[in-house]
C-alpha cells in the first residue's frame, strides 16, 4: 500500500495550492509542465512548501487536505 502526503505549493504570485499525492516532488513536476491543475498554469510555476508526514491512505490524507483548504492565507505561509 502506498503512503499519501499533503502538500502545500506557492506561486509565485503568493497564492497558495495544497493537495495530496504519493509523490509530492514530482507532482510539483507535473504542475510545473502543465499536468494537472489549472492553478498551476494561470498563478504560474509552483514551489513546494511544506509536505506532511505520510498517511496510510488516500482517504486519510484528502480529509487532511480539506482541513488545510480551509485555512487563512496567513496560516498557509
């Protein structure tokens, strides 16, 4: 079974993305190309910011991931 993380990405217009992935480095990677979000395309390259430690599963890391969605820019940073 793979470990999930979430992740949290700055543009370089200051916004930030977070989401889950097994791989959080080369999801950025993805993003950065073009794969993915279209954040990512429109806010410009992201730089990875912070990386949680590993869930068990899917399900466990995308309720971590709302729980941070919710929070304020000023958290976030």
């Amino acid at each position: 079974m793979q470990n999930w993380y979430v992740y949290i990405a700055k543009a370089k217009t200051q916004r930030f993305y977070t989401g889950i992935s097994n791989n959080p480095e080369n999801r950025i990677v993805e993003h950065n190309s073009g794969l993915g979000s279209r954040f990512a395309v429109i806010q410009g390259p992201l730089e990875l910011v912070y990386v949680s430690p590993d869930f068990k599963n899917k399900s466990e890391a995308r309720k971590r991931e709302i729980q941070i969605k919710k929070w304020s820019h000023e958290k976030k940073a």
